[in-house]
C-alpha cells in the first residue's frame, strides 16, 4: 500500500511538472506580451523592451523556466503584475474559499 501511495505521489508530482511547462510555454509563445497586462497604451516600444530586459522576458524559454521554478519553489511567487501586489497574498485570500469548494 505505501509503494502505492509513493508511486502516485511521485507520477502526480511528474504530471504537475509537465502542465506547469507546458502552461509556461504556452505563454511564452503567445504573441502578447506580459507588459501590458496592466494598461496597453501606457508603454512605448522603447519602455515596454526596457521592462521585458527587466524582467528577463528576453531570455530563452528554458532559461525562464528553471528561474520561475527555481523560485516557485523557494516560495518566492513575485508580484502580480495587473494589481502590483505579492500573489502569495492574493493566493492566501482565496484558499479558504477554495478549500470550502
């Protein structure tokens, strides 16, 4: 029964790895960018590529990737990028009503 569980564990960790890249390189390969999530007619061109060097949205996908889960599992999830607030805090407001669900 533990190997069961164990195994399940270890292939549940294995699925979320791979919708995790594949949700991220979905965005990576989209056409809009990241910046103008917040106003799209805030930021010139010349801004907007200033903010993506930032930002490392220059870099390659791979590159990206392994930062973004470097630090997804340190438990840094950065700032939202629409309301400028930390989205473990936006995520900490919701969980009980996600738990409840």
């Amino acid at each position: 029964m533990f190997y069961f569980l164990l195994r399940r564990l270890f292939f549940g960790i294995c699925v979320l790895f791979l919708l995790s890249f594949a949700s991220f390189a979905m965005m990576y390969y989209s056409k809009a960018s990241p910046i103008f999530a917040s106003n799209p007619q805030a930021f010139s061109k010349d801004l907007q590529n200033e903010l993506e060097a930032n930002l490392n949205l220059d870099k390659s996908l791979l590159f990206q990737y392994k930062t973004w889960l470097k630090s997804f599992l340190s438990g840094d999830l950065s700032n939202s990028l629409i309301n400028s607030q930390a989205v473990s805090e936006l995520l900490k407001e919701r969980l009980l009503n996600t738990v409840v669900l």
